[in-house]
C-alpha cells in the first residue's frame, strides 16, 4: 500500500524525480515483519533504496511484542 510520495532534497541521481514510500509485510524464514520501502524514481525507472521501520508482525500485520534487533 502507497503511503506516501515526496521530492528528493538531497540530489540522489537515482530519484530525480522524487521517493514513493510502501508499507509492506514480508516473510523471513517463518517470521513476519512489517516495514517501509523507499523507492527512487527517476523517470520511468525505479529503484528500491531502503527498507526502514521493520517490526516483527504476525502473519495478519498485528506487531507481535518480541524485539527485533537489525544491523544494517
């Protein structure tokens, strides 16, 4: 689901023409997080920059109670 859609501020040659911003849910190895993805777009191209605000879910979105700790 879109959640957002801004112009780039810092000059990223990858988002000339601004970021789209998705809420996601995903699956790694059984666990289920939910997180936003950044996506770059510069004309009819788009690339995908960063996943950031992951929290462990359950497989219906509910944010389970565990931590979750990510290196980056």
């Amino acid at each position: 689901m879109k959640v957002s859609e801004i112009s780039d501020k810092k000059n990223h040659s990858f988002a000339k023409d601004g970021w789209e911003y998705y809420q996601t849910l995903f699956n790694i190895d059984g666990n289920y997080f939910t997180g936003i993805l950044n996506i770059g777009k510069n004309g009819n191209q788009k690339t995908l920059y960063d996943i950031n605000n992951i929290k462990k879910t359950t497989q219906n979105g509910k944010l389970d109670n565990s931590s979750v700790i990510l290196n980056k």
